[in-house]
C-alpha cells in the first residue's frame, strides 16, 4: 500500500513544504484546524509512535528540536505538538506524524 507522507518525503505528492532535512520533513496541513498547522514526519515510514524502537531513539529526540526551532522561526509562543497513536486516538494518516499547532486558544483536556 503506497502511504502519503511517503510520497510526500520524497517529493513524489506536492504539499506545502515548509521544512526539510535529511531526516524530518514538515509541511502545512491541508485541513488546518489552528492559524498555525503543521506536520512534522520522518522521512522513514514508521507508522505511529507504537512503532518505533530504540533504534529511533535520535530521530524522535530531533523532530521534536525541529518543531521547537520552527516554534521559534514562526514566532509561537504557546503552541501545541501533538501525535494521535491508533484510530481509537484520531489517527488517519499511518505514518507517524507530530502536529504544531497554534494560534488560538486549545482546549485541556484535549477532546
Ligand atoms: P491524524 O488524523 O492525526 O492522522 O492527522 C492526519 C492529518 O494529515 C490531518 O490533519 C489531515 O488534514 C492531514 N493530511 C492528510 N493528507 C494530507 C496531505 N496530502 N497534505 C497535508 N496534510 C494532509
């Protein structure tokens, strides 16, 4: 099964392309649910956070660098960054995906 951020790491589906390195892409989320809403994946196919292993432990550490860096570049102050793990959690996209969101007030819990 062809997966959609895939194509979109590797440039194959256009999107919004708002970061890249060789390891972390992000882009702006094509339903915004804030002023600010970004997506932040690895390039490698993990398919949610219940996926990754120790092995990832340096990629996860760094896409979280790169969303407090794109925090700072886009000058957010309150933010939110969010993974939804399983359906059961919102889950659409199987691949593991971190939103940054901002630019209104967010709700805790969160619904
Ligand atoms: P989730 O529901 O946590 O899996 O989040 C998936 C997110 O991906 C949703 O907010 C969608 O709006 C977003 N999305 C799906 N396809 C694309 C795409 N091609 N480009 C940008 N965002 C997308």
């Amino acid at each position: 099964m062809t997966c959609i951020f895939c194509g979109i790491a590797d440039g194959s589906v256009k999107s919004q392309l708002i970061y890249e390195d060789d390891h972390v892409v992000a882009f702006k989320d094509l339903n915004p649910q804030a002023p600010t809403h970004l997506l932040l994946i690895p390039r490698k196919h993990i398919a949610r956070l219940s996926e990754a292993d120790e092995q990832d432990t340096a990629l996860l550490g760094h896409i979280l660098l790169v969303a407090k860096k794109l925090a700072q570049q886009f000058d957010l102050k309150d933010f939110r960054l969010v993974t939804n793990n399983g359906k059961g959690a919102g889950q659409s996209v199987d691949h593991l995906h971190f939103h940054l969101m901002a630019g209104r007030r967010f709700l805790w819990p969160a619904g």
